[in-house]
C-alpha cells in the first residue's frame, strides 16, 4: 500500500481567537459554530501586557524612545486599537535588538505575540513566542520560557494542533519531559505556570478525545490551583472539568444512540444513564464555577465575561438531565449578562451561540447544521445573529462576521426566503475568503449556497457550489477531523450530507434512464461516483481519527478497474427519501437503479436479513435475502450475464456495509448469489491496489488463541477448533509461523515480522468492532487487548511489510445495524497497511471457519484462482456438504476486503 501517513502542518487555522488568548473554542460547524470551552489564562498576569523597564546601560535618548514606544502601544492597545499598537512595538524591538538588550525585546515579543494572536493572526504570534522562549532560554531564564511554551501550546490548539500542543506541554509519555512547559514549571516552583500549563494540557487531551486522561491532569491543575488565590485559574479549572464531563456524557448518548439503532434497548439505556451522571458531574463543577465568578465579581477584570462562560456551558446538560427551566433560566441571565459585555470576540461569538440556545433541545436530539430553529425563536435568534454581525465589523473580525453572516443567511434559508439567504450566505462567503482563518467556515458558506440555488431549481450553479465546498473541505478536512473529537463524532451531521447531496445532483443531471446515454449523462455520473469514492476517504479517515492522509495507491476508477477481470463493480449511495445502486461494467459502461424507498424501510429489511443471516438454530428463511437480491442485483442481472461477469466487487455505503452480499437469493435459480459469483468488497476503490497475488513464497504468521480468558471483567470463551485451524494453515501454507496462546503476545509479533517476510498474516481469536476506534480490538493469547491501531502499529514496523497480501481474522463480529462498526472491519486492511482482508462479520462455528479458512489458502496456493474465487470456492464446498452447516449462518460471515485478484 505504500506510505499511507504523513503528517498535517498546512497553514490552516480554525480556532477562534478570544480576548488575551484566554478563551478557546470548539470547531463544530454549524448550527453549533462555537461551544464555550474554558477559559485558561495564560500565566501572565490579568493585563496580558507587560512594560520593559529601564536598561542604564542603554543610551538616554534611544532608551526613552525605546520605552515610549513600549507605552505608546500598550495605551493603543488598551483602547481597543490593536493595528496601531503593533508598529510601535515592532519599532521598540528593532531598538532593543540592535542593542542587544535581550531581556527588553524577549518583553516586546511577548506583547506582540499576544497582540498578534487577538487580531487572528496566531502564525505570527507563534514565530514571536518562539522567539521569547529562545531568548528565555539563552539568558537562563526557564521560569518565563516555560510560561511561553504554555502560551504557545495555547494557540496551537486554537490552530487545532492539540497533540503539537500536547508535545510543548509535556512531551510524548507519561512523565512529562524536562524541557516541556509542566516541567519547567514545576522545576521553578512556579505554581501560577504549573496551573496553566496543567490547565492546557488537560483541553488539549480533553479535544483529541482522551477525556479520562484529561480529567486526570485537571485534577492536578485542580489541586495545585487549590494552594493559590488565583480565582481566575480554579475558575478555568473547574469549567474545563465541567466540560471533560460533558464530553464524556456526549460520547455516552452517542454510543447509546448506535445501541438503539442495531435494537439494544439495554445497552441504550445504560448509555444513557452514563452519559445523565456525567452531566450531572458537570453542573456540579459549573455551578462551583458560577459561584465563583460571581463572588469574584469585584476583583476580576471580567467577572460578566466568566459568568456568561460558565451559563452558556451549562444550558446542554441541563436539557439532557431533565431540567428544562434551568437551562432556559440560564439563557436568560447569559442574555442579561451579554447586554453588558463591551464589543469583542467574545460578546460576537456568544451572540452566535445564544442565538441557537434559545431553542430547547432534548437528550436523544441530533442537533444538525441543517436544523432550522422553531418559529416561535427566530425573531430574537436574527436579531443577535444581526448584532454579532455589527460587532464583529466594529472591530474588523472577518472570522466573526463570516460565522454571523451565515448563520443567518441559514435562518433565512429555512423561512424559504432564497433571495435575502443567498444575499447574506455570500457575503459570508467573502468575509470567509478574505481569512485564512475561515477556510473551515468557508466550505460551511459555499454548501449553504449550493442548497439554496437547488432550492432555487438553479441546478447548475447548485452543483458548482456543491463542488467549490467539497475542494474547500478537501484541503482541510484532515485538519478538521484529527484535530477536533467531536466533529469526528458529528461527522454525519457536519460533511457527510454535503457528499451525498452532490451525488444525488450528479446522478439526477447523469438521466432517469437506467444506462446514461449522452457524454454528458456519462460524465456526470463518473463525477458522482468520483464524489461518493472521496466521501469513502472522508468516512475512513473519521473513523480511524488520526493524523493520517489516505494516500491512494492507484489512480483506477470505477470505470476500468475490472476492465479486463469479467469484473463488475457495485456502488450503493443511501439518501433520505431513496437509494441509487450503480453498477459499472467493462469497457466502462454504467447501469444505475434507484429503489424508490424510504432510508429507514431499507435500514430495517437488512437489519432483519443480517439477523436471519445469523440464526444457526434453524432452518434459513429466505424472505429478506430474496428482497435484498431484488432490489439491488436482479435489476444487472441480464447484463451481468451478457457481459460474462464472474466476480462482483461491492463498494457499500451505510448500513449495507454489515451485511454480507454473498447470502443474497436467487428465488428463481435457487442460489445463492456467491454460487454465481466471486464476491468482494473494498471501503474505496482508490484505495485497493488489484493486482494479481504473488504465490511464491506464500506463507503465514499464524496466531490463534484457544482459551477462554477474561479482559476487562468481560468473559471470552474458548475456541476449541483454532489449533486444527492454525495447523491447517501450516499445512496448506508451508513455512508459516504459528504462535498460539501464550506465544501469541504483541512482543512475539513484533519479533517475527521484524525477522521474516509474511505475505499472509491469519489471526484467529476473539475481535470487536465498535462503533468506535477504541472499541475495536482483538483478544491476545496473554488476556491483553490488541487494538487496530496497534495492530497497525506492528504491521507498519514490519521489515517487509510492503510484502503483507493478505491479513485474515477469523471469529471477530460486529453488531447488527452497526454499520460505523462495519466501515471500522472495512477499513481494516488499508488501516493495517494490507493489501486485502478476510474476516468475520459475527461470531462463527469455529469448526467451520476453520473448514472455510483451509480451504481458501489451498486453493489460493494451488490454483491460479483470484482471492474472491478461492473464497467462493471454500464457501460452495460448505453449501454443497449439506447439513446444518450449509445454513449461511456459518458460511455467509466471512467477507473479502480489499484486492479481490
């Protein structure tokens, strides 16, 4: 596959930048633009701004100039005039350097870096702290150079770069590392830096997602707060624990809504009721929060501005925890204590989010960019939005108004006034574009467009736009998604959509005929599929949520990639109201067909056939295998059979993705469909490299476990048959390796593949795929949890490991109507760095499996048969057999990922 990963350092900025660089903000698109995170100072005192003193050593005259330079601009920016300050500072500097007085012009940095920071330009105000903390350093002053890097982990996670944030913090372990931000404050005694830099380091875990560790660090910011009369810090403290405990009750109704999807009433519940005790540990920290705030009300410098924080924060868990006057209260007062805030970021982005907090929510509600606010609140909604608008011109913040413009713009969209929605959405678009800060409101603007012109029935110009948001989002969406957890969670609701409605454009524009005739029906449905392949990287790089791209290996498209294999490749897009199954041909010929049903009748037809799929203890009913069969292959069949089709690739979108296609059936020939063809399916095609398998050497790392073995108070049985099964894979494959049990460590791997070339590496043992990444995991033969990321880990130190074709695992399962579960299993083998995968949609008779799995690698060794059709094979000689194990229950699970050749 090649060197998928590479890291991100584009000049892209995110975050909003908040008076003094003391308040941080989500990137939540839409409708939710900016969530209240917590306000950490940076360990500089409340003005933010320092005087240089004066030097004897400097000349009279020039240190006069030097100093009024120095005064002139800290009054400039006092008033508010920000622009004017930084010529004055940058004039002081010159003096002080050409005179080598350090510690003067280290002062000067430090304000220009802040001054920087507030007007948004965080890449300049960076190179400025940088330079402080090299001049710190130099004149052995490591007290402040840490209190700088803590500065600079700041705005780095208002860049979005939480784990470069995270590396100035502490380093890269446990132990935080001498020259880190923590350490140099702690090894100066410096409580005041320890807090804030403690304080950091828990928001920068708390958003990329690790919500226990950073409820662990902001425990001990909380304890070293605790020995300070520092209220501002125990405020940030408390606030930025208050929302680790909102995360952590986020992530809860999340999981409980993927319970509730695949029928789990249970498991729902419990996930509900974990996710109501982290809201109300929440409150508890926001009330101790707003307390605070207001018995500081006389000392701090802005007592309202924490107040409104600490309200605004908690007006969701109250909703969630079934305290709807309390959170509509707290609306209430925060409206109250905006009237007084004076013009600034801050008030501008509260008047967006108050905007949206108007309208009561509910625990089980999926707030949406696309959700339009109730009747009865958009009169108050507009006229915040207009003011958060005017605020934001007054004080020349492009980002501000961006979101202000198109918030409303939106509020108008769904009132179906188009004229002034179109009007307002593109001057945000302008105010967006003239910032490189807004790029990730920019795509927001140019998809609002787009949805406005369809509405318009200016298809065309709808499609356009469409497109300008997906390049927009394509240069920035890796950012995005590894540098915020919770737009990875809201994936669905804040870029998915933006996909599907171009292809449902594209296909309308590709003809209601079954096959486009025209160049230019032919070419819109080659865009559309195009479109849908980059929402397949979109939803692969969410899943797995790192700071990897997915380099694509091939250039192929739908089009030739089966050109010459008697291959034909099916794409499923599920929209809201209907689904399009698209079947590319060779020669690249296209069939498309559209089943005219609602998403939620499909959802429920295949949950029912991936349910009778699994039933061992009875005779298979067919009903739901012929419906499937129906809708989505019987359309092609004639053509297929034209073309002499012999293998089938699947290219599954949603919840098509956790059911198996070779069980579908043929009620007129009375087969199955993998009795007719070789079945595969891939994530994307550019991302499967289909070349033919390279048989020489074939042989296998083989790792079983057998015993039953408990992991987190959770009992896996054992698995009597993996020995027969590792020993038929000795058999078939000489040369393999086999490592069982206790042998079978994530050391033991690490050894073998760092010693060997194993173009085959076949796991047989317990594994989960979750809804999410850390929920996805396979069972070691020491009791241990082997992630996929650190299974990825392993293969990718492989010494050959560009030599990997095929990484099998058998008795892994996901849930039915789990299908992030089922994109995690799909995504597998590109994650590991394989060029194909065999697993295991559910849990299988390990007799059988181990049946199935000798099969397959006897035929892959001793025939020139392509992977798709070995498995085919393996899985027709189980049919064939009879008996109870012909029921597809034990021979449907098992699914070909990636390269079918």
């Amino acid at each position: 596959m090649g060197n998928r990963c590479r890291p991100i350092f584009k000049s892209l900025r995110f975050a909003v930048l908040v008076l003094f660089g003391f308040l941080l903000f989500s990137l939540i698109p839409a409708p939710q633009s900016v969530q209240w995170l917590s306000e950490w100072p940076a360990p500089v005192g409340p003005a933010g701004l320092a005087q240089t003193a004066p030097n004897p050593v400097l000349q009279q005259s020039t240190q006069q100039s030097a100093q009024q330079l120095v005064q002139q601009g800290v009054e400039r920016y006092q008033a508010g005039d920000i622009a004017a300050a930084l010529p004055l500072w940058q004039a002081a500097l010159s003096i002080y350097q050409d005179s080598q007085q350090l510690e003067q012009a280290a002062i000067v940095l430090e304000n220009l870096a802040r001054a920087h920071q507030q007007i948004g330009q965080v890449s300049e105000a960076l190179t400025y702290w940088q330079q402080a903390v090299d001049i710190y350093r130099q004149l052995g002053h490591l007290q402040q150079a840490g209190r700088m890097l803590t500065e600079q982990a700041q705005a780095l996670s208002r860049l979005g770069q939480n784990r470069q944030a995270i590396a100035l913090l502490c380093g890269d372990g446990t132990t935080c590392s001498v020259n880190s931000a923590v350490a140099l404050a702690q090894q100066n005694n410096d409580d005041i830096g320890t807090a804030a830099a403690l304080g950091s380091l828990g928001e920068a875990y708390r958003l990329i997602g690790d919500y226990n560790r950073a409820i662990q660090v902001l425990q001990q910011a909380l304890a070293v707060v605790e020995t300070l009369e520092q209220p501002t810090y125990r405020l940030a403290t408390l606030n930025s624990l208050g929302n680790a405990h909102v995360s952590l009750a986020q992530l809860s109704y999340r999981r409980a809504n993927s319970a509730e999807q695949r029928g789990d009433r249970q498991e729902a519940t419990q996930r509900r009721q974990i996710g109501q005790q982290a809201d109300r540990q929440a409150l508890s920290y926001f009330q101790q929060g707003l307390i605070l705030a207001e018995s500081d009300s006389g000392r701090s410098s802005s007592p309202t501005s924490s107040q409104l924080r600490v309200l605004l924060s908690s007006v969701a868990p109250f909703y969630r925890t079934d305290q709807p006057d309390a959170a509509k209260a707290a609306v209430q007062q925060a409206l109250q204590l905006w009237q007084t805030l004076p013009d600034s970021q801050t008030k501008a982005y509260a008047a967006i989010d108050l905007a949206h907090l108007l309208q009561p929510s509910t625990v089980t509600q999926r707030v949406s960019p696309l959700q339009c606010l109730a009747e009865a609140v958009a009169p108050e909604a507009a006229q915040l939005l207009q003011q958060a608008i005017e605020i934001s011109q007054r004080i020349g913040d492009r980002r501000a108004e961006s979101f202000g413009l198109g918030e409303l713009g939106h509020l108008y969209e769904c009132q179906t006034n188009y004229t002034q929605a179109l009007n307002l959405t593109q001057k945000a678009r302008w105010a967006a574009d003239q910032d490189l800060l807004a790029k990730d409101s920019l795509y927001l603007w140019e998809w609002q467009t787009g949805r406005i012109l369809q509405a318009q029935k200016r298809q065309e110009a709808a499609i356009t736009a469409y497109e300008r948001a997906i390049a927009t989002l394509e240069t920035i969406r890796g950012d995005l998604l590894s540098a915020n957890r919770d737009l990875q969670y809201d994936f669905r609701d804040t870029i998915d959509p933006l996909y599907r409605e171009l292809v449902a454009l594209r296909l309308e524009q590709g003809g209601t005929q079954s096959a486009p005739t025209s160049l230019q029906q032919q070419a819109n449905v080659s865009q559309a599929l195009e479109t849908l392949d980059s929402l397949k990287l979109a939803e692969l790089q969410n899943y797995f949520g790192d700071n990897c791209i997915v380099v694509a290996p091939t250039q192929a498209t739908v089009a030739n990639l089966g050109a010459d294999q008697n291959t034909a490749v099916f794409n499923s897009v599920i929209l809201t109201d209907r689904t399009a199954i698209i079947v590319s041909l060779p020669q690249g010929k296209q069939q498309i067909h559209w089943i005219e049903l609602e998403q939620d009748t499909i959802s429920n037809t295949i949950n029912e056939y991936r349910r009778e799929l699994e039933r061992d203890y009875k005779v298979f009913d067919p009903r739901y295998a012929e419906t499937l069969y129906d809708w989505i292959v019987a359309p092609f069949a004639d053509t297929l059979e034209q073309a002499q089709i012999s293998t089938l690739v699947f290219i599954q979108d949603g919840i098509l993705r956790s059911v198996p296609m070779a069980a579908l059936y043929n009620a007129k020939t009375q087969q199955f469909l993998v009795e007719t063809y070789a079945i595969a399916t891939t994530p994307s095609l550019t991302l499967t490299d289909a070349k033919p398998l390279e048989r020489e050497n074939l042989k296998a790392l083989a790792l079983g476990l057998t015993q039953s073995t408990t992991i987190d108070t959770r009992s896996f049985s054992s698995l009597d048959n993996v020995a027969g099964e590792i020993s038929e894979v000795e058999r078939q494959l000489p040369g393999s390796k086999p490592l069982l049990d206790q042998e079978f460590t994530r050391e033991r791997i690490k050894q073998e593949l760092e010693q060997e070339a194993y173009p085959v590496v076949h796991i047989a043992t317990h594994g989960e795929f979750g809804t999410e990444p850390e929920d996805t995991f396979l069972v070691t033969g020491n009791a241990q949890k082997l992630t996929i990321t650190e299974l990825d880990q392993l293969l990718r130190a492989a010494k050959y490991r560009d030599r990997i074709e095929l990484l099998a695992l058998t008795a892994c399962q996901t849930a039915t109507g789990d299908d992030r579960a089922a994109l995690g299993l799909a995504g597998v083998a590109i994650q590991a760095g394989a060029k194909s995968a065999l697993a295991s949609l559910w849990f299988a008779d390990d007799a059988t499996t181990a049946k199935i799995a000798a099969q397959f690698y006897g035929y892959l060794k001793n025939s020139t048969d392509s992977r798709a059709a070995a498995l085919q094979k393996a899985q027709i000689e189980v049919i064939r057999a009879g008996g109870t194990t012909a029921r597809p229950a034990y021979w449907a699970p098992f699914i070909l990922i990636g390269n079918w050749l």
